[in-house]
C-alpha cells in the first residue's frame, strides 16, 4: 500500500510529509504507456501532488501541480485532494532520452528548464487560486521548493524520486516535503539543514527498504517531534459519462451537428486513466436537442 506519514516537532516549528508512491506510479505508468524517462517525470509530479493534497486543510479541497517547459515532453499535470486520490497526464508520455552521464534518468532535459510551474489550489469558490513561478532547474522537487519561498514564502526541503528497473518498471518511488517556520532560531535550520543533507534521494532509499516512518526519523533526528498515522494514497480518476459528455457539449452546437453528418459513434477518451466513453448517434442528437432548447 502507498501511504503518507507526516510528523510535527514539538515546538510546531518543523512539519514533515513523507510518502511512498511506488504503486500508484506504476499505475500511472501502464495506463499511459509511459517511457522510463516519461514516468519518472508524471511520477514526481504525481508524488509531490499528492503529499501538498494531504496539506490541504478542508476535505472538499483540491490542488492542482502543472509543469509547462521547453523540453521534449510538454506539459505534465497532476491534481489531487485532501483524501489521498491523486491522478495526472503527461503530454508526449512515448518520448525517452539517454541517461545522465551518472546513470539517472534525464528529467531535466525532458522537460526543459526553461517554463512554467503553477500550483492551483481549489477551494470550492467560484475562482481557484493559481500561483506561477518560472523554472529554475527542470527537476520539479527544486522548482517547487523555489515555488514555496517565492509565491508563498514558506521555506521548505523538497524531493522526489522514481526508480525504473531495465523491464521499464517502477520498483520504488516516493518524496518528502518539509517545511519550517520562516522565523526559527538558527540553530533549528542548521541541523534540519544537516539532516536533510545526510538523506539519500527517496527511491533510493525506498528501494534499500527503508518505510516513510524510518524516512521521517532520520528528518526529525534530534528533535522531538509527534509522529501521525498512515494515510494512504492511490490513483484515482473523478472521470464519469456525465463528465464525457459535458466535453462535448462544450465544442457547440455547430461542432456537433457536424460530427453527427458523419454517422459515426464518438468516442471520448480520459486523459486521465484512458478509459472511453462512447456516444452513439441517438447521444449526439439528444444533446443536440437539450443545446437548442436552451437558446
């Protein structure tokens, strides 16, 4: 089971979130066919998004991760709730490069590190807030990082990591965000600081057996700190007929008296999970009929 563990120190200065991922992502990674490369992009985009849906306050929130660069892969999305669902897309999921020269996947050059990322945080209002910062390294954990001390000045240790065996598949995945209180004594930064610098990178040390509890003790080492119960997190798509059929609704009524000239079953596809709604003619004509009975 994928699970997040998150941790406060005492003094409520320190708050840690540790997840495993493994299985979700290599969910992720079948239902989109992914390349190595591809994967380990969605799947720390898919990591981190669903540890800030766990930082959501209200059950009903949702928050959204979207990474727009110049690299070969386009864009790659995520969104994900306060309920530990989380699913998300990557626009060329079939494009792959060499490694880099020390052997890791090339997530960098895959998405470009020039672009945009923007967190989008839904609070049920009738607008969602949406918060942009550029890329600075293409890695997505240090662009995130940077995103949280520029747009929300909140200063904060960010990773995230995907292992591929040579089969192509995903055997340990996870990340970490932690954060403390811009006005904390030196003295905590520094060995929060120390700490974090001793980790290796989270798949790594998922696939030598470490568990998000073991993780968030080497964080918190030296501080008191409370430890919480396991949430889980899982791939989840919120896909529906109704949801398929509002996306053909929103190409018009001219748009759609065209395609029912063709005779032809529509399909809508999920971008999501893939999976497909078909719409047959008597569908078509019926939505057809509800859009002019509204105008």
């Amino acid at each position: 089971m994928d699970y997040l563990i998150r941790g406060i120190s005492k003094d409520k200065k320190i708050i840690a979130y540790v997840a495993k991922t493994t299985e979700l992502v290599e969910q992720a990674r079948i239902i989109h066919n992914a390349s190595p490369t591809a994967i380990a992009v969605l799947g720390r985009t898919l990591t981190l998004t669903a540890i800030m849906g766990k930082m959501l306050k209200k059950k009903d929130e949702r928050i959204s991760l979207q990474i727009v660069g110049n690299g070969p892969l386009g864009n790659v999305f995520a969104d994900a709730d306060a309920n530990g669902n989380v699913r998300g897309y990557i626009k060329r999921p079939y494009i792959d490069l060499p490694p880099t020269p020390e052997g890791k996947l090339d997530v960098a050059s895959a998405i470009g590190k020039e672009g945009v990322l923007s967190v989008i945080r839904d609070f049920g209002l009738k607008k969602p807030y949406q918060g942009m910062t550029p890329l600075v390294s293409g890695g997505i954990a240090k662009d995130l990082a940077y995103y949280f001390a520029s747009s929300e000045q909140q200063p904060s240790a960010v990773a995230a990591g995907v292992y591929v065996n040579k089969e192509g598949k995903v055997i340990a995945a996870g990340g970490y965000i932690v954060q403390i209180l811009p006005d904390s004594e030196e003295d905590i930064v520094s060995k929060l600081e120390e700490n974090i610098n001793r980790l290796k990178p989270p798949s790594q040390m998922i696939l030598n057996g470490l568990n998000p509890e073991d993780i968030i003790n080497k964080i918190f080492e030296g501080f008191d700190f409370d430890m919480f119960n396991r949430e889980e997190l899982k791939y989840s798509c919120r896909c529906s007929r109704e949801r398929a059929e509002n996306t053909l609704i929103a190409l018009g009524l001219k748009e759609l008296e065209e395609l029912q000239k063709r005779n032809e079953d529509i399909e809508v596809k999920c971008e999501f999970c893939g999976k497909k709604y078909i719409f047959q003619k008597h569908d078509i004509e019926k939505i057809i009929l509800e859009l002019k009975n509204k105008t």
